[in-house]
C-alpha cells in the first residue's frame, strides 16, 4: 500500500513538472511568484491538475431505507453552491498550489530553455569543511564505535590478566576496552559567486519598468544559486552619479535626472578591482535601463567594458526595457565583440522567457 502512494506521488510530481513545463513563459512573467517565494520553496498555482480524495458532505434526499420500488428515481436534494440563477454548463477550473524547491524550479528551468551547466572557477578563498575519520580515542557515540579494535582491547586485557578461556573463548569488553572512530573537519574550497545589479533609476525608468527588471532578476538568481554554494549579490543604481544600495531601495527608490550609465560601470569595476579577485571569484554582471544615456558618455562606456569589466566577470548581460525611442544604447554595445557579452531586448513581461535564455544561455 505504502509503495503504491509512493509510485502515485512520484507520478503525480512528473505531471506537475510537465505542467509548469508547458507553461513557463507564463510563470517567469508572473509577477505574483516571486511573492509566493518563501526561504527555500516557491508555491506555484498549477491549473486543472488534482488528486483523488474522497469529500465529505451533507445526505442527499432520495431512496435509502424504507418504502421505495425498485427503480425509482432517486431525489435531486441541495445542489452543490446552493445558489439561486440559471444553472452553467461550463467544468469549473480548479487551481492547486504546488511548492516546488528552488533547485527544482532551476531544474525545470534549465531543462526547459536548454540552458548549458555552469562551469565555475577554481576557488580557493571561500572554503567548506569536509569530515574524515582519522583515527581512534576511548570515548564517543556508540553509533561510532570501532568493533574491531574494540573486541581486540578486550581480547588483550583477558590474556594478560588469565581471564581467557581458550576452550569457552567468549570476549566481553567493558568500558576501558571500547574505542571510538574520531574525526577531523579539513577544509575544502567552495565554488563562490558575486553578482552586480546595476539599474538606470533617471527619470525616464517608470515603475513598470522596474518591475520587469526584478522579474528578471528572480529567475538570474534561481538558477545562479542552483550552481554555487556562496552566492554574494550587490546593488548598484545610477543616474548621472552611482552609488550602492539594499535590495529593498534597488527595487523600489526614486529618483529623477539625467543619465551617465558609465558611473554605475566606474563603480562597479571599483568593487571588483578592491574586494574581488577575479582569479578567486565568478562574477556576473546584469546592468538594466531603457537605453537612453548621455550621447557623449557612450565611449566611454565601452571603454570601460573593454578594459575592466569584461576582463574580469565571468558574463555581462545588458537588458534594455521599454527602450525609449530614439535612444537605443544597446545599439552601442553591440559595437563590442566578446563571448562574455549578452544583449537582450526586454519590452514586455513575455520577453523575459528569451532574456533569460540569452542572458544564461552561455553557461560561464
């Protein structure tokens, strides 16, 4: 009985992982889901999927016991709802909430935009611990105790005290004869990663605008985490100055002004070149604006690229939204030829689905 729950649970989660499958441009343009994601699981609404169960309700009139012929109709009672108006001949839709692991929901990802495994740096400056028994002492948890050693303790006290008897060999170890497997924790490197956000917040980025930019950070950070251990994540916004900010101001602060995308790539760098190593480090860089900036700051935005941020990160990815007219600074950085550089058009929700995939779709 147990195995057969197990086999329908297990066939119950692949239907539920071809569901959100065949309908993943949608999930990744929902901007409810992010609000539904909790410390380790995110709640998906998964339509018209649902278990078997058996509902409890109140008796329905019709022959039971009693007076009653063979065949007669059986009462209609109280209609399920209760309410008064025309009856519909529509199937309702039911919507059930599945909680899926952020590493199954990068699984799903991964599998669905065919998106390449990362391959991270060697690191040496974040390190992990990795258990190794390494010899012996005379005290510990019994679940560890060394049987061996322990039988061959006992077996020496009895030889030199008399007490073995060859023809009755029965060892019976006490507490002085018991050891113990003990261990060491040695360290081992961990892959680590850093990703900067940077976002335009000039008085042309609307709040719209912003949201489209958090929607796409969520499925970056979905699948960068599935594949590093240590993922350290900074905020960068930009008018015409930079500075760095919290999460909670990258996403919701205000500001007005012109445009001078090179200070956010000034910083950046400046980070980058003080706190990480790009030797030791995997970084990633996602910078998001709607494409207009200053005309005479062009160059030297690329200049920067050029010489210090595209040397140094592992992926630098420009999302332009709802560009302006007129001003596509996307159409600039197209002018740089580097494997490590991805541009991508983000007008609308639905384009975040092919961001995504063009974003990570190089697999550094």
């Amino acid at each position: 009985m147990a195995l057969s729950i197990e086999q329908d649970a297990r066939r119950f989660r692949q239907i539920v992982r071809g569901q959100i499958k065949r309908n993943l441009r949608k999930y990744i343009a929902n901007r409810e889901l992010i609000g539904r994601r909790g410390k380790e699981l995110v709640s998906i609404p998964v339509p018209q999927i649902d278990l078997p169960h058996f509902r409890f309700g109140h008796p329905r009139g019709g022959v039971g016991q009693g007076e009653g012929e063979v065949g007669a109709p059986i009462g209609q009672g109280q209609q399920p709802g209760g309410g008064d108006g025309p009856a519909g001949d529509q199937p309702g839709e039911h919507i059930l909430e599945v909680e899926l692991t952020l590493q199954e929901l990068a699984e799903i990802l991964g599998e669905e935009l065919e998106l390449p495994r990362i391959q991270p740096k060697s690191k040496n400056n974040v390190e992990g611990s990795v258990v190794r028994y390494t010899g012996l002492r005379r005290v510990g948890p019994e679940g560890l105790r060394h049987f061996k050693r322990t039988y061959r303790e006992a077996l020496k006290r009895q030889l030199i005290s008399g007490s073995y008897d060859p023809s009755n060999p029965v060892i019976i170890p006490i507490r002085e004869d018991k050891r113990y497997r003990s261990w060491r924790n040695y360290p081992r490197p961990e892959s680590n990663a850093v990703i900067f956000y940077m976002m335009d917040v000039s008085g042309s980025m609307t709040e719209r605008k912003k949201e489209l930019v958090r929607l796409t950070a969520f499925w970056i950070d979905t699948w960068l985490q599935a594949h590093y251990r240590n993922v350290t994540i900074r905020y960068i916004v930009h008018d015409a100055a930079a500075k760095e900010v919290d999460a909670h101001t990258f996403y919701h602060i205000r500001e007005a002004g012109g445009t001078r995308i090179s200070a956010a790539y000034e910083l950046c760098h400046r980070i980058i070149q003080q706190e990480y190593s790009p030797e030791e480090w995997n970084l990633y860089a996602f910078h998001f604006s709607d494409g207009e900036n200053f005309g005479n700051d062009n160059r030297r935005c690329l200049n920067i690229l050029a010489q210090g941020l595209l040397p140094a990160v592992n992926l630098f990815c420009y999302g332009q939204v709802q560009n302006v007219p007129g001003h596509y600074f996307i159409e600039t950085l197209s002018q740089l030829k580097d494997e490590k550089l991805a541009l991508a058009n983000i007008r609308v929700a639905n384009d975040i689905y092919d961001a995504i995939r063009i974003f990570l779709g190089k697999g550094y």
